[in-house]
C-alpha cells in the first residue's frame, strides 16, 4: 500500500510534535496558547485513543482564574484541504471525530473545543472557516446564526460554501440530515488552527525558544502541571 510522503519523509511526525511542543511551552510557562480563549495551560496529553478520545493525536486541558476547566481536543496534520470530497479522508476524518467529540457526555459546551492543527492551507479557505465559526460563536441562536447567510445578512459566497462542506460531512457522520441547532452547534465548538512551522523563516519555533530561555526556572519549579 502507498504511504503517505509525511509518513514515509517524517515531516508528519515532525509537524505533530512541533504542536505539541508549541502547547507544552505554554504549559512549562504557565501561559494560554492558541483557541484556549486565555485559559492557562494545566495538561497536554498526546494519542489518547487508548483513553476514549476520537481526536487523540492532542489533548490540551486548560484552566479559567476561577478555576475552570476547558479542553481542546486536536488533530493534526501537516496539510488540509477543506471540502467534502469523498477523497477528501484527512477532512473528513477530522470532522467525524469532532461530531464525535462534541456527543461524549463530559463534553462542556460552550467551554470545550475540538478540530485540527495544521500549516499548509488554503488561507481564503481557512479564513472562511475562522469566519464561519465565529458567526455561529457570536450568535445567540441557531437562528440568529442562519440569519446572516440570508439574502439580506453579511455572508459570502465563500462562508456559504464552508457550511455546505459541513453539513454534507455531517449528514454523513449521523446517516440523516443533520438539523440546524446541530450544525450551529457543531460549528461553535470547531476550531481550526493554522501554525508556522517548519520552514526557513518559521516564526513560531523561535518565538517558543525565546519565551523558554526567559524563564528557565519554569521547568525546575513544582508547579501543578501534567503531561501524558
């Protein structure tokens, strides 16, 4: 069988512990990092399949100042494209666990976050997305949400095609129609997070290594932090 040329070059595995090692930075620092809506990094935990975790290849939990807990559930892959093509396995398998994800009965909603990590994208595409999700995270209702991508609402043709994409992924995942309190649900939770790495002139790796040389008695102290 052909193998992917992450797998077979090392790039993949190269790409998946350079986000790991982008969130264990801010654990080691006592900092947030990326769609944790700054909360403070407490856990990172990596290929949790073995532990019930449809996106298993990061977990990262988080914590509020009063003491909340979010989690943020990831996959990661090196490249995406997003669309809902049936060859289209890397997205789609992404979206499915996420559906997963979000059905788990300890899923907190409005707290929780899944989707995937990557660093080659189409930026219209990926700025679509953000956009999307944010619409439905700005949006009181489903309806309300619905309501921009009417004649009248500030939609474009490109978020219109983003929700077309999940819906039709979805109808797959549930083998129904999946309603629109669902999809706007769905689409709140979903985070997908795009990161500079390696290349020449990749400027998240240097901006890590710096924040750990300014506090080098991070990793010494005892600090209530887990990595599994």
């Amino acid at each position: 069988m052909p193998q992917s040329p992450d797998l077979t070059g090392g790039s993949g595995f190269s790409f998946e512990a350079s986000v790991a090692a982008f969130y264990l930075t801010a654990l080691l620092r006592e900092e947030t990092a990326a769609a944790l809506s700054n909360r403070i990094v407490t856990r990172v935990a990596l290929q949790q399949a073995a532990f019930g975790e449809p996106l298993d290849d990061l977990i990262v939990d988080a914590s509020s100042t009063n003491g909340e807990i979010a989690r943020l559930s990831l996959q990661v892959k090196r490249s995406l494209t997003i669309s809902a093509a049936a060859t289209n396995e890397d997205f789609r398998e992404i979206v499915k666990n996420s559906w997963l994800t979000l059905k788990k009965k300890e899923f907190r909603e409005d707290l929780d976050r899944y989707g995937a990590a990557t660093a080659t994208i189409s930026d219209a595409s990926w700025r679509d997305l953000c956009l999307v999700c944010e619409f439905a995270r700005a949006s009181l209702t489903s309806r309300t949400f619905f309501q921009r991508f009417e004649a009248n609402g500030n939609a474009s043709q490109g978020h219109l095609r983003i929700v077309a994409i999940f819906r039709s992924i979805l109808d797959d995942c549930a083998v129904q129609a999946v309603s629109d309190d669902d999809l706007y649900r769905f689409l709140k939770h979903f985070v997908l997070i795009k990161l500079d790495f390696l290349h020449e002139g990749a400027t998240d790796p240097p901006e890590a290594i710096a924040q750990l040389r300014q506090s080098p008695s991070a990793v010494t102290q005892n600090r209530p932090m887990r990595v599994t």
